[in-house]
C-alpha cells in the first residue's frame, strides 16, 4: 500500500457550485421507460391497472439532446432499455420461468417444478460502470476507457440474466438456474423478450425457504388431520375456522432435522368467537400439541397431544382494531396533521434511479432481502459524483428465544433465509407510514407454481422534515441564523407470521445515511396452567405469557467510499477513545484521545460494540485526502446493540456463527453474499457462511471493502406491548468523516416563513436597536 503522500489527490472545498453535472449524450432510443418527479399525494392516487407501470408523469425531467457530444465521444443507441441493475419486470421473470420449465427433461420433472424465487442474477461491476457511463444516468462519460488510437466505446451492454431458485416436489431437490434474458424490438410492439437456459445446477442436502402456498397447504392438512381435531375437541374446539395453524420451519437440532426431508412444525392458535373483523388469535396459544408435517408430500408424520394445558380465557383486551380497543371508545381529541409541498418534492426520479439534494442512487428490489440500493453517491461540487457504496441491503434476520421449554426453544426464526423479507412484503396501498408527496415503486415476484404476482406500492420514496439542521446566534448582535433538515426516506414493511418489521434508508443533506428498523405487530405467546408462572417471560393475561427473545439483523454494505469503478482503494479503522494515563502529557488529568487501529485482515476484524470507549469504524480512501491532508472516509456509528444471550452450545449458533461478533469485515466475493449461507433452512453444517469465509484471512489493507453490521435488540415483553406492540426502532449511522472539506450543508437555504421573519424584524425594529438590545441584555 502506497502512502497517501504518494498516492493521495486532494479534494475540492465543498462550498464550490455543487450542482450536479450529467453530460448529455444519447440517441433517439436513449429513452428511458418513464421520468417522474413523484406520485400524487397519498390521498389522492387514482385506481391503478392490474399491471401499471412503475411510474406515474407529474413532471418529466428534460431530455437528453440526442444532437449532443462530449469531448468527441459518437452518439450511441442503448441495447436494452433497462439498466443491468434494474429488478426483473414481471415479463422477463415469465420468459426465465417459461425457459427454465421446458427445459426439464422429463413431464415429471416438469410437473414437480415449483419456484421458490427468480431474481437478478446482477452482473459484475465494471458492467454497472459501463451501463452508468454510456447508457444511463447518471451518464459518467469521465469513465470513457483512453487508448493511443481513442477512446473505445462499446455498442451495447451485455443481455441481463435471470437466476431462479427451483424445488422439485417430487424428487425433494434444489436447484439453480441461470437464464439469459434478450430484449427483441418490434416495430408496431413495445418489445418483447426471450430467453434461453445458460446453466443448471442441483445443489445437494438443502432445503430452500418456504412459500406462502406451502404454509396454506400445512394449515388445512393439521386442520383435516383427525387426531389434530380430535386434540382440538378435547380443549372445547369444534370450528375448524377459528384455528390458526403458523408453520415454523424445524430449523436444525439434531439428525431427525436433517435436509433430506422437507419439515415444518407448526405453532397452534385459535380465535375467539365475536364480530371483530380482525380478531387476534394469537391472543389464545394452543399449547401441548406437537405437530410435525413433511411439507413434500403434505402429509402429518408425527402427533402428539402430551400435555393437556386449557386454553387462556378470553382477554377483554386482546383486540386493536378501531372501536375495539380498551374501553370500545377510541381518542377523540386528534387533529388532522397533513403535510403540504406545494411545489411538489425535491427528488427526481427516472424509472429506478432516484437524484435528491445531492444523492443519487438505484432501487432494487429482491425476494429474500427486499430493498436493495445500488451505486450510492454524493455530488459534490467540482469534485463531481464521489461513490460511497456500491450496495446496500438487510441480507439476514434471527430471532431466538429464551424459554427452553417446548416449543419455544425451537422457535428461532431465520426471516430472510427460511422465509424471504420482500416475498412478505406489504403493499402500501393497505397502509403506509408516510406522509405528503409519495413516489411508489412495484415489486414483481415469481409464485411457488410460477406464475407472477405484482406488489403494488411496495416501495415508499418521500421527504420528511427533520427538525433543526444548524443553528447559531451572534449574541452581539441578535441575529441568528437557523436552518432546518430535511431526509429522503426509502422503505418497505413486510409481515412475517405474527410480527411486522419496517426497513428504512435515510438519506441527510449532510451526507449521512441512517438505516432503521421498526419492529411491531403481535407478541408470540404461550399459555401456562392455572397458577403457574415462568421466568423467561412476561405474564400479559391470565395462563397468557410472552418469552424473552431477541431480534438480530444484518447489514450488508459493500462501501466504495471515493472509488471510481475498478478502483479497490479502501480499508478500516477501528476507533476507540482511550483515557490518557496520568502524567507530564495530562496533569490535570482530564485528558483523553481517539486512538485508530488499522484492521489489517479478515480474522483481524471480528469486532464488537464498546460504548464505553466511544468505538466506531471508520472506511477510508487510502489514495484521496482532503484540504487537511487527512485520507477521506465514512465511519459506521453503532446505535444500541447486543450480542447473543444464548450459551455458545445453542444449536441455532450453529446455524448463526455471524451473530457472535456485531462486525465482520470482508474482501468483496460475488458469491459471499448472506452470512449463514444461500440455504439455512435446515441446514446442519457450520461450515458455511461469514464465519467460514474470514477463515481465508484475506488482506484488508487497501481492497474492496464490505461490512457486516450485526445490531439486535433483547426484547423482554412489557405489558404495553399488548395486543400490538408500539413501534421499536434500531438502527445505526453512515456518517462522512473528513469526507468534505467543510460543512456540506452551509450551502442550505433558510425556508421562506424564516426569510419573512427576519425581513420583518428588520423593518419593525432597525438593525442598530436589535444590536443594543443584544449588547444591553449580555453586558
């Protein structure tokens, strides 16, 4: 690794003209599908069409000139009009499933395929790079490749490809294919695609994550099961209709749990009789009942009714939905707040790529993760668009439980891995937590049968005011100046059996990058005998308990912090602030200071939190300084946090070695993507995943960078979490550390109400009276 006096290039100050810079160069077909400013407001958004369009025209972003040049660069036409990392649209996944489907070699095999998801199979960087210089915004002609001869300038991108995870019911095996996706255009037609198989693999002893249709499935064969009903009567149960059958994958305790046989042990709730639209079975646990489905063949292959444990009586306060809350009377005394814009938001969007107050990034979308964020960047004045990552997503969530009796010590849900958090995702259009000028965003899935079903509003874009920015007042003079803070809001809420959890990207004008999750929805319960109590949990109701548990959550960034594409110029320091010993360097003994350690390779960087020493992380340009001849970089800010309360012999810690550490830190793979591996469900090995993939120990001293941020909350259930639990938030920060040369956001203007104040102020009360004022009431 160089020195930064070697390598380093100095930054431009921030207060430059920062307005963002994007050459116009295109043809005629350099068109993109539709250019948006954003959607109606909320309220006011008309009845969409069974397959709409990903965006709605309120203000299009002027076109490119197609007449235009730069520096001598041809004018070149675009191969396919849609960017290498746009999610796929609901017609290329039914090309890739159709082309995957006729290439099964026999009927049988045909007949048992069932797709579990068909995603982007995303294409190497310098694709992305080619596709951003040449063809779509932000169009970064500056990464034009230079020859003796001239520039070399390419005719077309690459065909996108789609990758499709595949169960076949019959011969209980899992693979993978790869299709090629290509884009034929017609004159009369809008276009159409087609495909053609380019691999298949049989991936051995796994299982893949579960589907909504299978959990349908096992909830009305343990309905029709005889001795479940049998069981069912035996507690006062007749009507099938008020059971609720939850299948759990059996994760991995032992041989029995072995991935040669598809599993799910499902949790028993039961309903209560009354009117209530929504009424909240998991207010009754069914306990005593165990229940194992093989879900290949959909058949009960074990039962047992081993302890007969009444079901909880009725809680008067189990219910949530309006009018039916404590009291049946609800609030009368809140006023409508509306958020107004009356010029309409400050983000652009065209198609999936999204400009905002400096930002600028793409939206994808995936089955398992959900939200995913691409080619991060902050426009910043000369300097240009300076990267900070180049993919951003939750890869993973556990929840373990702390009760080891049966069933909750099984209960340690793998979310993204056994279930998917985008194939759970909500569409918005049933409730949203945003206000004011919203852009929404489609998400398209494969079924488990293949056809293809749309989330409609499944993505939230918006602005929201975010109380003071800066402030200061001269207290000679009276005068103050005072901004206020604005963040754009990326999101999506998915539902996962009984809790709900809320994903978010925060964007500041500052250059931050928050991530949050919400946690609420519905506690899962247990029931108890009468008189009986537990310590590892809370008693909510009478014979109604909640267990102690945990919530854990993965953060994989792939970091870029001031790298152009190719470039691998990053590394990580770790942060403590240290008290300084006492001595000649601090007799006052009140001295302390930020001491960094270099993170030199893979095992090196297991780290955890310190709050008592104010630890943080620090991702650095090993060839980029700024004004201060400090090499620039972003640092990760733990919010608060907890490690595992399990014992080290807890069998999910076999399944969840990344939960030992809060960070790990990695030499980018295209293939090391989730932390317990592609297929936890089931999985008995401990020798996949982020624990295995650092045993390689690779150099981390100037590489291409990426972070595995593991934040969790213990959650020990209060009596106010009951019957919907009020939303908890955790998350961290991205924060530019000697990133700019200056404030980023000195450059913001005061709101027009400030600017009439202060006018007023002026006028009513003269400069010089304010000033001796303010001198009189300091002096």
């Amino acid at each position: 690794m160089a020195s930064a006096s070697q390598k380093a290039t100095p930054t431009s100050s921030c207060c430059a003209d920062s307005a963002p810079v994007i050459a116009a160069v295109a043809a005629s077909a350099n068109v993109a599908p539709e250019r948006t400013v954003a959607d109606r407001r909320d309220d006011q958004r008309p009845a969409k069409p069974a397959m709409p369009s990903l965006t709605h025209p309120v203000d299009p972003i002027p076109e490119p000139s197609t007449n235009a040049s730069a520096k001598g660069v041809q004018v070149m036409t675009k191969a396919q009009t849609s960017h290498p990392l746009d999610p796929l649209s609901a017609a290329e996944i039914s090309v890739a499933v159709a082309m995957v489907r006729a290439a099964g070699a026999t009927p049988e095999l045909r007949d048992g395929m069932r797709f579990v998801e068909a995603v982007l199979l995303e294409p190497d960087k310098p694709v992305v790079a080619l596709a951003d210089a040449y063809f779509f915004p932000p169009l970064q002609h500056s990464l034009l490749p230079r020859t003796k001869g001239g520039p070399v300038i390419p005719t077309k991108l690459p065909p996108r490809r789609a990758r499709l995870v595949v169960y076949n019911k019959k011969s209980n095996e899992t693979s993978i294919w790869i299709v090629e996706l290509s884009e034929v255009h017609a004159a009369t037609r809008g276009g159409h695609h087609r495909g053609k198989v380019i691999s298949s693999e049989v991936i051995p002893d796994v299982q893949p994550p579960m589907d909504a249709v299978e959990y349908a499935e096992c909830e009305a064969v343990v309905k029709d099961f005889p001795p479940f009903r049998e069981a069912m009567k035996k507690r006062g149960i007749e009507d099938m209709d008020l059971v609720m059958v939850d299948p759990w994958c059996v994760g991995y305790h032992g041989d029995a749990d072995a991935p040669s046989r598809r599993l799910a042990k499902p949790l028993i709730f039961c309903r209560t009789e009354s009117d209530c639209p929504m009424e909240n079975g998991y207010a009754r646990p069914v306990e005593g009942i165990h229940v194992l489905v093989d879900m290949q063949n959909m058949v009960v292959i074990e039962f047992e009714d081993n302890k007969f444990v009444p079901l909880p009586p009725a809680d008067p306060l189990r219910n949530y939905t309006a009018g039916e809350t404590r009291g049946g009377v609800d609030r009368s005394d809140v006023k409508p707040l509306q958020i107004i814009q009356p010029e309409g938001p400050s983000f652009r969007v065209n198609g999936y790529y999204v400009e905002w107050q400096k930002w600028n990034f793409r939206i994808g979308f995936t089955p398992r993760e959900g939200l995913v964020l691409y080619s991060i960047a902050y426009v910043d004045g000369s300097r240009g668009r300076r990267p900070v990552a180049h993919r951003l997503s939750f890869v993973e969530m556990v929840v373990p439980y702390g009760d080891s009796n049966n069933p909750h010590y099984r209960k340690n849900a793998f979310d993204a891995g056994e279930d998917g958090l985008g194939k759970n995702a909500h569409s918005l259009k049933k409730g949203c937590d945003c206000l004011g000028f919203i852009k929404y965003f489609d998400a398209h899935f494969t079924n488990f049968t293949g056809g293809v079903e749309t989330v409609e509003n499944c993505v939230c874009l918006h602005e929201e005011d975010h109380g003071i920015l800066w402030k200061h007042q001269d207290w000679r003079t009276g005068l103050a100046e005072v901004r206020r803070s604005r963040r754009l809001t990326v999101s999506f809420v998915c539902t996962v059996a009984n809790y709900e959890y809320g994903f978010y990207w925060h964007f500041y004008q500052d250059g931050k990058i928050e991530a949050e999750v919400k946690l609420t929805g519905i506690l899962s319960l247990g029931a108890l005998q009468p008189g009986e109590t537990r310590k590892y949990g809370t008693m909510i109701a009478p014979g109604l308990y909640a267990p102690v548990h945990q919530h854990f959550f993965v953060a994989r960034m792939d970091m870029a912090v001031d790298c152009k594409p190719g470039e691998a110029f990053n590394q990580v320091l770790e942060v403590d602030v240290n008290i300084e010993e006492p001595g000649e360097e601090n007799i006052h003994n009140n001295a302390f200071y930020a001491k960094e350690t270099l993170l030199r390779s893979e095992l090196q960087a297991m780290r955890d939190c310190a709050p008592l020493t104010a630890r943080h992380w620090i991702v650095r340009n090993t060839r980029t300084v700024n004004r201060s001849g400090q090499l620039t970089g972003y640092k990760l800010v733990p919010g608060s946090n907890c490690l595992p309360l399990a014992g080290c012999e807890a069998k999910f810690l076999r399944r969840a070695a990344f939960l030992k550490h809060n960070l790990w830190v990695t030499c980018y793979a295209r293939d090391e993507m989730f932390p317990g591996g592609e297929f936890p469900n089931q999985n008995p090995r401990d020798s996949e995943g982020l624990a295995t993939w650092v045993k390689q120990d690779r150099s981390l001293e100037e590489t291409d960078i990426v972070l595995w941020y593991v934040f969790g909350i213990t959650h020990v259930p209060r009596l106010e979490d009951w019957p919907v639990m009020p939303a908890e938030r955790i998350g961290f920060m991205l924060m530019p550390h000697g990133f700019f040369n200056c404030s980023p956001v000195v450059d913001v203007p005061p709101n027009s109400s400030e600017m009439d104040t202060k006018e007023s102020d002026l006028k009513d009360n003269g400069l010089f009276k304010s000033t001796q004022n303010g001198l009189l009431a300091k002096l």
